[in-house]
C-alpha cells in the first residue's frame, strides 16, 4: 500500500521506518530535507505540499505537534483535503483535542474521505521497537480496513468509539502518566529526604500494588539522572492543556491534572522544557534541597 507521512520528528521517523520495513511503499514530506533525503534514498517518494502527497498515497498519516498544525496540514491552502482521492483515508497519530479530529473529519467527508483518530503512548523507543500503543477513533468498518497498517507500527491497536473517542483516550492516558510520575518523584524525594536509598526502595515496591510501567521507565531515569526526551515536558505540557481546555469545555474538574500542568510549567520556566518528563522529580528536588540517585 502506498502511504503518504507527514511528520517525521522523533516518533514520525521511527513509525515511518516501520511501515517501510513491513513493505508498505512511502511518500514523504520534503520539509525536513535531511531527513527526506534519508527516505528518498531507501526508495520513498518527496513531495512538498501535502496536497501533493495525498495525490499521491492511497493513505496519508499524520504525526504532528497539535491541533493548528493538523488543521493547516489538512484542511489549509494545497493541504490534504485539496488532493486525498475519494475513498482514501486520512489516520491523524497526532496528539490533539478530540473536538478538533471531528472537525477535520467532518470536513474530509463531505468530500468523500474517511479519517481514524489514532494517538500514540510509548515514547520514542517503543516508536523505534514497533511497539507502541495505538488508540482509534472512527467508525468500525474504516478501522477494520486499515487496522493492519496501523498494527505495522504498534504491539496493540484498539478502537474506543467514533471519531475523537482515540484523542479522548490519550487524554486520560496522558493524566495518568503525569500523576503517576509525579507520584514517583514525590516518593522518591521523600526516601531521600529521610535517608533511605531511592534504588531499594524502587525494587522493594514495583512487585506490589505501586508497581507500574511508569515506575519501571521512569524511577531509573531520575535515579541515573538521564532526562534525554523520550517525551518531552513541552509536549506533555501541550497534552495537558488539550486536557484542560476539553474538560473546561464539557464540564468536567480535573484537580489533580491541573496541580501536575502547574508543576510543569514551573519547570519549563526553569528551563526544563526540553528534558524527559521524568524530570518532573528536578520540581521536588528544588523544593526539597535533595538529590534523587542510585
């Protein structure tokens, strides 16, 4: 299947390689030429408009930063909708606010093209392994259609409704990620704090009920004080404001997300912004005037 993909940062490149390794022709954006030029020379299309692009996929997926882009990428001047053939499909893997995928996807319909709202978890190794989590939204007999191209990129591929129910999904995925790595670092500082060994403590509590996969992927980091982005604070920042912003609009009081989104900013107004969002534990430290290490 020929695929058009738009977005080749640091989860788009590795998702993009995937898809090419599992045999799936690509057509890629010109935008970054460096990185188009490495697709080109394993065989991928370059255009430079994605209008050129859908007009020349049978799919075109979207890995972008947020909802303004996607709508630009889509529905702008020589966007998607000006050359998506009738029947293609247009899968937005951004992380964007659900209200605005059933935007666009009204839009894509009315001139005859489908569109799935599929956000990714799993960081950039797990982009780069195929192993990332996929949540869809859009109808059934759409996500049945290209399940298996989305499963090219992921270990679990799972619809939860119609359109903007998969941005709906990440939504609560991305409020549990950031308690919980707040949780962690809040606990960890405290055993520092009282002088007990943060790595003991680790290993005494991730058999049990406080064991997590984001225990797991992030107490290491903190402990070995590696911040290099798998995701971003400005990206989870950008998630947490599509959070608040939908549940402002639909009525819904989010105290817990709203403390951690305040955590966040302190840190990019700290200058943390590009860091891991294991770095949340730099907050408790400060505060703290303790260290969290092995």
């Amino acid at each position: 299947m020929k695929i058009g993909f738009i977005g080749l940062g640091i989860m788009g490149k590795p998702m993009a390689r995937n898809l090419m390794k599992k045999g799936h022709t690509l057509v890629v954006s010109g935008h970054n030429k460096a990185v188009a030029a490495e697709f080109q020379k394993d065989g991928a299309g370059v255009f430079e408009t994605p209008r050129e692009i859908a007009a020349n996929s049978d799919i075109v997926i979207t890995m972008l930063p947020n909802s303004p882009q996607v709508e630009e990428v889509v529905l702008g001047k020589d966007g998607v909708i000006e050359g998506a053939k009738k029947g293609s499909c247009v899968i937005d893997m951004s992380s964007i606010a659900p209200l605005s995928s059933r935007k666009i996807a009204a839009e894509l319909e009315k001139v005859g093209v489908d569109m799935l709202d599929a956000p990714v978890s799993g960081g950039e190794p797990k982009a780069i392994d195929g192993t990332i989590s996929v949540m869809v939204g859009g109808k059934q007999e759409v996500f049945d259609k290209y399940k298996d191209v989305i499963g090219c990129m992921a270990a679990s591929v799972v619809r939860t409704g119609d359109i903007g129910a998969g941005n709906a999904t990440k939504l609560a995925n991305q409020i549990i990620v950031a308690i919980n790595i707040a949780a962690v670092s809040e606990a960890l500082t405290l055993a520092a704090k009282v002088g007990v060994e943060p790595e003991l403590v680790y290993k005494a509590i991730r058999g049990g009920l406080a064991g997590s996969t984001v225990l797991d992927a992030k107490a290491p980091m903190m402990m070995d004080r590696n911040f290099k982005p798998g995701f971003r604070i400005n990206l989870h920042i950008k998630d947490l404001k599509n959070v608040l912003d939908t549940s402002h609009e639909v009525g819904v009081t989010l105290p817990l997300t709203a403390s951690v989104m305040e955590i966040m900013q302190a840190l990019k107004a700290d200058g943390h912004e590009a860091e891991d969002h294991s770095s949340i534990v730099r907050y408790y430290e400060k505060l703290d005037n303790i260290i969290v290490k092995r």
